[in-house]
C-alpha cells in the first residue's frame, strides 16, 4: 500500500480487483438463477464499470449520467434497468431510445409521462412496476445499517406504487406505448439479517404473483432488489451467503421454472470491502483532552461517516505492526467541524506526520457521494490493483479543474 501511494500520491481511493471479482463470483455461486445487476451508484468509476461488465454483470442505473456510462462502458442495453423516483422526460426518452431492459416506474404519473414520450419517439416502453410493499423491515436499523437502516418499502415512500393502489393499474397497461415487462421491489440496504432478505424475497413472489393475477399475464421479469450488508464493527457477521442464496432459490423455483428472469441488485456488496480511501497526517495536535490526527483528506472525498452516521474501520497503515494506544479524532484539512471522519479511533502511540491513515470499506459510496467540490480541494485519484499490477482509474483534480464550465462575470476578471 506504501509503494501504491508513493507513486500516486495522497488522498487516494485503492480497490482490489481480485476481491471483486472474488464477492462477483461467490453471489454467482449462491444464487445461480439469478442476473447480478450492479447499482453503479455505489461506484461509478468507469474502470470499476469495466469491470462489472467484463464479469458478466448487468447495471442498475438511476440517472441518465448513469445511462450515458453504461452505454459507453458497453453494457448490454437488454442487462440494464433504470430506477429512481424522479426521471425526467429526457431521462425517460432517453432509456426508451437506448433499449434498457426495462424501466422501473415508481408511480402511475411516471406511467402516463412515459406513455405520452413513447408515443412521440415511436418507440413502446418497456417497463417494471416498482412496488412499495405493505410490510418492510420487521426491526428499525442500527450498527453499521445507520439510524434508518435505508428503508425504502413499508411504509410512506418516495419509492414506488403503494401496494394497495394496484386496483389503478389496469387503465394504463391496455396503452400501445407501454409494455409490462415485470415487477422490482427494494425494500432495504445493508441488511445483515438473512431472515430479513427472505422475508423481502417472500413478499416479492407474493406481489410478483398478485400482479399477475390482476393483469391476466405471466410476468416476464422480477427483480427483488437485494441489499445485502458488509459489516462494519467487530460484532457485525457476515451473511452466510450460500444458505441465504438456498433459501432465496427456493422461494423463486416456480418462477424460473417456467423461465422468469430473475434478477438481484448489488452495489455495496459487491465493491464495498475491495475499497480502502487513503490519506497522509499532515498535522497532530492535543485540544482540551482530544487528540486529534489530521489528513490531506477529508469529508470532501468520504462523506460517508458523517452522512450516513456508521462507523468505517480507520487504522495507521504503516504501522499496522504497532499496538494501537491512543484514542484520536480522525479528520481531514476542511474548515468546518464537522470533517471528522473517525470518531474514538485507537492509533499507535508513535503515530507521526507524513504516516497513511486507511479508510476501510471504502470501495462503495465514497468518491461516488462525496462534494468533491467543497472548499475547492483537487479531487482524490483512484487507483486499481489487477492481478498484482496497479491500473491508473481516475487522474488526481488540478486547480484548474474548478474553473470548468464557469464563465466570469463580465468586466470583473
């Protein structure tokens, strides 16, 4: 890891292809009915993208930015669906010119816009019913799943067509420009309880099925989200993802058997623990009791902790042999309190400037849902080791990056 940053310098992203490939492999392995469908919102970089792809993953997009990326990664229009509550009619066209595999609408409005755009580009619009379910979650989150453990079905909802309101489909489905392709249901993300996944994997097949009873049609695609956690803290386990993929299996049989597509959603499962943000001490200091280790990165670049309120794995990468002592504010260089990016983190006693600080889990929702903006800091690099050998992913920022696609006011520069 030292060699990476001395030829790259810091604050930079580091991902392991091998672990990725590695997590890619194993969900194969444990639910071989289903497509993996990787959420780029937990890493957009396009090497990572590249990647996904060169697997064998298809991509769940959810803006046209998205969209624009995935065509030009390569991904297979027919591998890839487009979620989000709030699609423009640009967006929509766009998906619909593309050939996305299907469209996952979240509301009748968002049916009527497409039924109106397909009939204007001449092309049907291929679509999948986003349900927010009745029931979700049975317990609140907490740990590493943060206060709200993400709960996107159950209750009131940005996600979706409420459950209940299903009575209203039939109007729409009987339009020329609009074809059912099938039903998507997220419920929640970074679920570490398997009951939990296949309670929402049940709920999916009964909704899947309640669909199908209403319309008079067998479904051609179910895609049940997914969701899947990596633990954070010491006392998190992993899932047991070989006897929760048996359990999922067998809830689906039915459905694959007479040749459903079944398709699961991954984004931080996937990428998540391939990740480590690494940034350099540039200051150490002793306020009123706390002492404080200070990086050239900050939350600028990792948002995560503060936003999300979770804990993320911090330790002194080079000196991983020494026993940490020490309990310190981890921080970056920004001008506000609140860039604390490790709270109570126990670091060496002899921990010194110029040492790198290592941000764990970092491989999903770190550069991706960061300002990298705020305070006008460069943007970090990223870098990926494949098959021992460290690729290039993303150049670090220049000042002269923040001037991009500003125009000054006239007279005053």
């Amino acid at each position: 890891m030292t060699q990476i940053v001395s030829e790259v310098a810091t604050p930079v992203f580091i991902y392991d292809a091998g672990i990725i490939a590695s997590r890619y492999a194993a969900v194969r392995e444990a639910f071989p009915s289903f497509e993996v469908l990787y959420s780029m919102k937990a890493n957009s970089s396009f090497a990572i993208l590249g990647l996904m792809r060169a697997l064998g993953a298809g991509a769940e997009i959810a803006s046209g930015g998205e969209l624009f990326l995935a065509t030009e990664v390569g991904f297979d229009p027919l591998d890839v669906v487009f979620a989000g509550p709030g699609k423009t009619d640009r967006e929509l066209e766009e998906a619909i010119v593309a050939g996305v595999f299907a469209i996952n609408v979240e509301s009748f409005r968002e049916l009527e816009r497409l039924t109106r755009i397909s009939k204007l580009v001449g092309v049907p619009a291929r679509v999948a019913l986003r349900l927010n379910t009745s029931a979700g979650l049975s317990k609140s989150g907490g740990g590493s799943a943060g206060p709200l453990h993400e709960r996107m079905a159950g209750g009131p909802s940005k996600f979706g067509i409420d459950e209940e309101k299903l009575d209203g489909l039939g109007r729409y489905l009987g339009e020329p420009g609009i074809e059912l392709a099938g039903i998507h249901i997220y419920t929640a993300s970074q679920i570490l309880d398997a009951d939990e996944v296949v309670a929402n994997a049940e709920r999916t097949a009964a909704a899947a099925r309640h669909v199908e009873e209403r319309t008079g049609h067998e479904l051609m695609s179910i895609d049940f989200g997914g969701g899947l956690g990596v633990p954070h803290y010491e006392e998190e386990r992993p899932l047991d993802l070989p006897a929760l993929g048996t359990r999922v299996e067998e809830i689906f049989a039915p459905f694959k058997k007479r040749g459903t597509r079944l398709m699961i959603e991954l984004g931080r499962y996937l990428v998540s623990d391939a990740g480590v943000f690494v940034s350099r001490i540039i200051e150490l200091k002793e306020s009123r009791g706390e002492r404080y280790v200070i990086t050239d990165g900050g939350i600028n670049q990792f948002l995560r902790p503060v936003l999300m309120k979770v804990h993320h794995q911090v330790a002194v990468l080079n000196r991983l042999d020494d026993a940490p002592s020490i309990d310190a504010k981890v921080s970056g260089p920004l001008c506000t309190p609140i860039d604390i990016t490790g709270q109570e983190i126990a670091v060496p006693e002899g921990t010194a400037i110029d040492d790198l600080v290592g941000i764990m889990n970092a491989g999903a929702y770190g550069y991706s849902m960061s300002p990298q903006l705020f305070l006008s800091h460069p943007t970090p690099a990223e870098v990926i080791v494949l098959n021992g050998r460290v690729v290039n992913a993303r150049k670090r920022g220049k000042y002269e990056d923040l001037l991009l696609n500003q125009e000054p006011l006239p007279g005053t520069v």
